[in-house]
C-alpha cells in the first residue's frame, strides 16, 4: 500500500512539475507557470501526507 501511494503521489507531482516547466520553455505567462509551481507545491505537501497517513494506520 506505502509503494503505490508513494507511487501515485510522485507521478502527479512529476506531471504537475513538468506542465510548469513546460510551459515555461515555450514562453508562458509567468502568472501560469507561477500557478503550476504552487499546486506543485501542494501536490508534494498532499503526498507527503498521505504517505504519513498509510504509515500511521498501518503501523498499529
């Protein structure tokens, strides 16, 4: 259960990550590229989270 949520979490931050840094390359706005790096960001703190969460209930 950990691996797959671990799993899951990384590939939407890395699709989250590379929207951002694509449209950055292709001369987006800074506002867009801007909003992407923030629900990168929160993205990582949900995984992170949720990582937590499996090992907290599956610990006991």
């Amino acid at each position: 259960m950990l691996i797959i949520v671990s799993l899951i979490g990384m590939a939407i931050v890395a699709v989250v990550l590379s929207l951002g840094i694509m449209n950055m390359a292709k001369g987006g706005t800074a506002s867009r590229s801007q909003k992407l790096m923030r629900l990168r960001i929160a993205m990582q703190f949900l995984a992170v989270v949720c990582v937590m969460a499996v090992l907290y209930f599956t610990a006991g």
